[in-house]
C-alpha cells in the first residue's frame, strides 16, 4: 500500500492519467494525497474532478485557490476570468454532482506514516499556528463550505484583509484570513503579516517579508509540511518542507512524492504539454 503526494493538477486530466500509469496506482491499495488547485487553466477540469470522484477514499483532495474561484463562478458571485477553462464543468450534464463534492473537500489534512507527521496544505501556514489548530481552522472553513451559507461565503470571500491573523477575529474576518493562508499564501513578515502581490520564487521576497515557511520560530517546523501553489519556488534542498507544484499547466511536470519515511521520499514527475503562455499563474 503506497501512499502519493501529487502537486498542482490544474485541469491536467491526460498528465495525471500517464502519471497514475507511471505509479502503477490502484485505488484498491493506494492512496493519493492532491494538494488543491484540482481545477483551470489546463484542457479538461471535468475529467479530473470525475476520475478523482470515482476514486473515493483512495483520492483526498486540498482545495486551492483556483478550485474555490470556480465555487465563485458556478454561484454568481464572480464573472469567469478570460484564462479560466472551467467552462466543461459549469456546463456538464454532472455539474450539480461536481460541483457538490468540490465543496466537501478540505483545506488542510494530516497524515502519519513510518515516524514522520506531514501537514498538507495548498499554500502555506502562519507562524503562529501549529498542526493542530491549522486543521482546526480548515475545519471551520470546511462546515461553511459544506452548508447552507456557502453562498455568503463566497461573496466574501475576496480581498486581502485583515493581513494578520487575531485569535479574537470572528465571522467573515476570521474566514478571510483563514482562506488567504491557506490557499494563497506565498510571503508573511514574522509576525504573520501577509503579502500577495508578489508571485516570484522566494529571492524575490519584498523588504521586510520572507517566505511563510522561513519564519524564524514558525510553529510547524516540528511537523513535514507539504504545499503546491508556488509554481515559481523550484526545488527546495530541505527535507522539512515539501514543495509540490511544478507547473504543469505552464509546461513543466506534474508531480508526485511516494511516502516512504522522513526525508527519505522517491520523486516521480511527467513532463506536460504547455496548456497556457509560460508565465505566473
């Protein structure tokens, strides 16, 4: 029984079937872990969300950014952006059946395996929040995503504020945060102030912001953390966070990480057809 880590799949409904082929999967046995943003961007975001669906509890999915933009669509509540290809969805025959296991996917899990506790999330984690209150206040966001206020939700969702997490935050304020660190965090100062202009690798960090994961004290850096999101980061020589997004959508690879044990993990990658101009996403 093997367990996989899987990056950004964007729409990459072909690469992820040659990179399952590559892994030799069988949902009978193993498990995949995707890290969000499951959807847009690539040619066929229907066809992914019903090969990981058919699944089942072999296919525990992360939602991203992109994935709650297309919950924004389908509501109402934002206008399709001129690059978005989530059009197969928003018009399929199934789109009530997508569109409702969408929203019951999580903002973060925990797993694990052979001595080593890894935290997934698609973006990133504030430094003040441990393992467990970081599964915590995905939990919250996932009861709203799950029930009738979704639709409120969702119009409140945009915007960059408040910037810093306060444990005495309530209502649509706290969720803001919660939502922005988890699905499109990239740069915070060390007090937990969040930056989302900038979309570089972590050398093009603003004065006075560092990559989320290079916080001085971060409360996760006890725990493995993996993330996708960060398509221009590259590689990362460090075993205590696990960089997954390769840009396969911007004709780089889509990637998987085989679980074996701490710091000892085997790297699987497809090459993928360009979808979209090489660029930031």
């Amino acid at each position: 029984m093997a367990h996989y880590l899987i990056g950004d799949v964007q729409g990459c409904n072909d690469a992820l079937q040659r990179l399952l082929d590559t892994l030799a999967f069988s949902p009978s046995r193993d498990t995949l872990w995707l890290l969000g943003d499951l959807v847009n961007r690539g040619p066929d975001s229907a066809g992914v969300l019903r090969r990981l669906m058919g699944y089942g509890d072999a296919a525990r999915c992360l939602l991203g950014n992109h994935d709650l933009h297309l919950l924004a669509v389908a509501h109402g509540v934002r206008p399709p952006h001129r690059s978005d290809t989530v059009a197969d969805i928003l018009h399929a025959p199934d789109r009530a059946a997508l569109l409702d296991w969408l929203r019951r996917q999580s903002l973060a899990l925990r797993h694990a395996q052979a001595g080593e506790e890894i935290l997934m999330v698609h973006a990133g984690v504030l430094p003040a929040w441990d393992a467990s209150k970081t599964i915590a206040l995905a939990g919250e966001l996932e009861t709203v995503l799950c029930g009738p206020a979704l639709p409120d939700f969702l119009r409140s969702m945009y915007g960059n504020e408040p910037a810093a997490w306060d444990d005495g935050l309530q209502g649509d304020a706290r969720l803001r945060v919660i939502v922005n660190a988890l699905t499109r965090l990239r740069f915070c100062t060390d007090d937990g102030t969040m930056e989302f202009t900038t979309k570089e690798g972590a050398g093009a960090a603003p004065p006075g912001y560092r990559p989320w994961f290079e916080v001085p004290g971060r409360r996760t850096a006890g725990v493995t953390v993996a993330f996708g999101h960060w398509s221009t980061l590259g590689r990362l020589a460090r075993k205590d966070v696990l960089a997954l997004d390769t840009g396969c959508v911007w004709g780089g690879c889509l990637t998987a990480l085989r679980l074996v044990g701490p710091g000892a993990h085997e790297r699987i990658e497809v090459k993928c057809e360009a979808a979209q101009t090489p660029g930031t996403p």
